[in-house]
C-alpha cells in the first residue's frame, strides 16, 4: 500500500450501463452504497447473537427478491468515529488491506495506491468523468430512445440524472487503468462504512492482479446487457466478499450503524427519483450480483468463482439465473430488425443495443407489475433493438426479440400489449401463433409502422 494521496486524480472509470444510460469507459463503475451486502451482513451478524433470517436478503425490489427478517432494534448510537491523522489512517488503511486478502483467497500481487476523496473532489471527478463518458450527441441519441420506449419521462437529461445520483450514492471506486483506488471520506472521519467500502474496493484490485479486469469486455457498445452481466460479475464477487469481511471484521454496533446507513431515507429518496430504469441498473450489479456470486461459492466456493473470470457470463439472464449459468445457456444472436435502407434515403440508425431480460422486466413493470413482469422476462432468449431516425423528426424503434419457447413468447407479447398501449406514439406487437419470436415497434407515424418490414 502506499500512502493515501489527496483528491484530484484520474477520473473514476465504472463499466457500461446497459442501453440506455450511457456508457463507460472502463474498471468497475463507482460503488453505491452496496445495500444487499451491506444488510445481508448485519442480518448474518444478527443471527449470531439473536436472529436468523429466513432468507437471503436482496436490495429493493428486483425480481429475485426474497423475504428480509427483521434486525432487532439496535442498542443506544454508537459515537462517531473519530478523525485520524494521515499516519493512522495510512496504518488502518493497510490493516483492512491485509485482512482482505485471506477473506478472499487472492493474494495481492503489486502496490495499490490509494487516495482519501472529499465530497468537493468527488464531485469535480464526476463532473469530468461524465463529460468525458459519452459525446453530447451518444447521451441524446439514448435519451431519446429511453423517452420514446417509456422508460424515461420527456426531457431526460441522462448527465444530470447520473450527477446527482452517483454524488450522493459513491463512497468509492477502483480505476484498473492507473490501478489506483479511492474513498470517498465524508466529514473527515473514517467509520464502518469507509471500511466497507476500502475492504470492497481492494478486492477490485485483487481481482484486476489476479484476472484482469479489462479483459472482460465490458467496454462492447453493441451489447450493454452483456456488459452489464459481466459487471454484475465482479461486483458480485465484491459484495459477497463485503459481507464475509464484515462478519470477521466488524462488531455488532457497526454492522446495526451500516444497516441504519445504507437504508437512510434521504438516500432512498435520492433513487426514488431517478427513472427506475436506471436505479435497477446501478442495483442490479450487487443484489442480483451478489445472488449470482453466492451461488457460484455454493457450488464450489471462491475456486467457481474464480473460474468464472475465465468463462464470464453474457446475459442479464445467467445473473438473474444462476442455473442458466451452470449449464451455459447462451443467448441467442437477434439480428438487427431494420436498417436505415428500409425506409428510403435520409434515415440513420440512431442508436441499437440489446436490453437483456433486465431491461425486459423493467420495461413491462408499468402495467404488469414487478413479478408479474419478471415472469413475463423470464423466458427470454435474445434480442436486439434499433432506433432509426429519418427527416423531418421522423423516427421508428424495431425491437425484435426471442424467446425460449413459444409459451414463452405468447406471454411476453400478452404483456408487451399492454405496455406498447400505454405509449404516447403509434405502437404495435407481432406475434404469430406458435413462433417463438416476437417483435415490438412504436414510431412517430403509424405509416411508419405499416413500412417497417417484421422480420
């Protein structure tokens, strides 16, 4: 370890959102307040002392969510942690380092150099890192895209959404470019949480010593739900490793001061916000990640888990499902639907990506509801959806999308109908009885949708 350096490096480099947030350009992206690790751990600190919880907890209200015993009702507040002078924090720093390693299994193979972050610092590196993320043009071809298809309202702006949602969600981040990992330290002292997240953010760097984390593809702007399987990945990985070191590192007054933390109402509210596209996005790396991760430990402990850096998933799906995992269920290749010269000269592809099962769900909550939407997800195979735009503002999305059966299939179209009718634009589902492919379209004119060939 080397010493802690003061705010004003290089930019924090998180991975891709899958379409449509935009993207980034590499490492891990800054971590949130990793929730389902953080209350999973007080819940299992919990069960030591008095309580058992039912069930592995889960952070909101994905999909794979399941029932959270409560924790008892916690002892008088723990007093703040105090400030610590650049030498102690250096040795506290290096103890929690040390102790990482072995919760792990990796061992440290190079120096990580580490640096103490402020709010201000923090904000000037979001600031830069989101300016230089994505081209004004990329934020509002995906902006467009997400209002059109109903997962944003009008006049999203996708750079402020992010601003305000990492500012007062990251508490630190690990760059694999320069190898160099900060905390955020809020108020100038260095509690559990600040713990947490150097004990997260180091396993960041082990696991880049041990497998290289820019080998993994997540940078592939053709396919976001890819890259965003592969993040949920490491950031599973992380987060079960938080909830280990927690359990041998932290007392019972800390982990109850972290739970209390991370469910802070202000903070909620802050996620509540924002479009719940994007709020199950930046989640669903460590809840469904986390799931994923522990699955893999049960089956073999951090020895799969390793192996799968090697053979690395490519779906949302394999997440949310581990089992599709295990037997290596792949996606299914969807060609693109339309093409710019389907619809005569001045039109351009705006935007293509493929939402995943995760963005399927998402997309069919309005109507259907949470579970119902993931059961309706749940059969999904593969998909691929385009974004043309000709003259005159004129525009058209071709969403074209398989199914694992055409049971499968008919259920999503059931619920596709439903949701394309809420759509401000002409929209329509194509499904032939007993196929297995299913196509979504909504556009600026209903000619369009009659000119769009459903391939």
């Amino acid at each position: 370890m080397k010493k802690p350096t003061p705010s004003g490096g290089r930019k924090p480099t998180p991975a891709p959102y899958d379409s449509p947030m935009p993207r980034r350009s590499r490492s891990t992206w800054p971590p949130f307040r990793p929730f389902a690790a953080i209350v999973a751990a007080a819940l299992a600190v919990g069960a030591c002392g008095a309580l058992a919880p039912t069930a592995s907890p889960v952070a909101s209200s994905a999909p794979t969510s399941a029932a959270v015993t409560p924790v008892p009702a916690p002892t008088p507040s723990p007093s703040p942690a105090p400030t610590l002078s650049p030498e102690e924090l250096e040795a506290l720093i290096a103890e929690i380092e040390a102790s990482v390693a072995p919760v792990r299994q990796l061992q440290s193979t190079a120096e990580v150099p580490d640096r103490i972050v402020d709010e201000a610092g923090l904000r000037q590196d979001l600031e830069r890192f989101i300016g230089e993320s994505a081209t004004p043009e990329q934020y509002g071809a995906q902006a467009r895209l997400g209002e059109r298809l109903g997962f944003f309202p009008a006049g999203t702006d996708l750079a402020a959404v992010q601003l305000e949602l990492l500012g007062d969600q990251v508490l630190g981040y690990y760059d694999d470019k320069t190898k160099e990992m900060a905390v955020v330290q809020r108020g100038g002292a260095f509690g559990p949480m600040e713990r947490v997240t150097l004990a997260h953010e180091f396993t960041h760097a082990l696991q880049d010593q041990q497998f290289g984390l820019d080998t993994l593809e997540r940078e592939d702007l053709s396919n976001g739900d890819r890259s965003l399987a592969r993040t949920g990945l490491v950031e599973g990985d992380a987060s079960l490793l938080t909830q280990q070191w927690v359990l041998g590192n932290l007392t019972f007054e800390e982990v109850l001061e972290l739970t209390k933390a991370a469910l802070d109402p202000e903070q909620m509210a802050v996620l509540a916000r924002v479009p719940r596209f994007i709020s199950r996005q930046l989640e669903f790396p460590y809840a469904d990640g986390l799931q994923f991760a522990a699955r893999l430990f049960e089956q073999g402990g951090w020895a799969a888990v390793d192996a799968a850096y090697k053979d690395p998933p490519d779906s949302t799906e394999q997440i949310i499902h581990p089992e599709k995992y295990l037997v290596r269920e792949a996606p299914v290749a969807v060609p693109a639907p339309v093409a710019p010269a389907d619809l005569g000269a001045g039109w351009t592809e705006g935007w293509s990506d493929t939402l995943g099962e995760l963005g399927t769900s998402v997309w069919l909550e309005p109507t259907a509801g949470a579970r119902a939407a993931a059961d309706a997800a749940a059969g999904w195979g593969g998909d691929r959806v385009v974004m043309l735009e000709g003259p005159d503002g004129a525009w058209l999305i071709a969403w074209q999308t398989a199914w694992d059966t055409p049971d499968d299939a008919e259920a999503f179209a059931d619920a596709a109908e439903a949701q394309a009718a809420t759509l401000s634009t002409p929209s329509a589902v194509s499904h032939a009885p007993g196929s297995s492919d299913v196509q979504v379209r909504t556009a600026s004119a209903v000619e369009l949708l009659q000119a769009a060939p459903s391939r």
